[in-house]
C-alpha cells in the first residue's frame, strides 16, 4: 500500500482506514447490483404478465362476498330503480 511517506505512529490508522473505506464501497456495490437485479425480475414479471393478460383477455372483476352474481338484462326490458 502506498502509505509509507506517513509517520509510523499514523500507519495502522491509515490501514484501519483504508479496509472501513474499501468495506463500505463492497457494500454499496453489493446492494447497487442487488437493486438492479430486483428492478430486472420486476420488469420481466411486469412483461410476462402483461402479455399473458393480453393472450388471456380481461378478467372479470372478482365477486364481493354475499352478493349475488349478476345477471344479464333480456332486451327490450328495462331495469326499474329499487323501491318503485
């Protein structure tokens, strides 16, 4: 390492230096490369679901509990409001 121009009593100081410097830059290179895995493995489910959506066709909306599914209007007849 290039710290022989410090004084001797400066040395293991630099030293310690040097390995919390270089284990802090591991650390953001390991959590840089783990952001952009995880951003990777998003972008692909994103893409293969969406393109399985599309293949599929649109769902229908998910039933609320204890209602009642409901059911097509015959034509010709309308819909009165409730209570009449």
């Amino acid at each position: 390492m290039a710290i022989r121009w410090l004084p001797p009593e400066s040395r293991g100081w630099s030293v310690a230096v040097v390995v919390v410097v270089a284990v802090v830059v591991l650390v953001v290179v390991v959590v840089v490369a783990a952001v952009v895995v995880v951003a990777g493995v998003v972008v692909v489910v994103v893409v293969i679901g969406s393109v399985i959506g599309w293949r599929a066709g649109p769902r229908p909306a998910a039933r609320r509990p204890g209602t009642r599914p409901c059911r097509p209007v015959p034509p010709g007849r309308r819909t009165a409001p409730s209570g009449r």
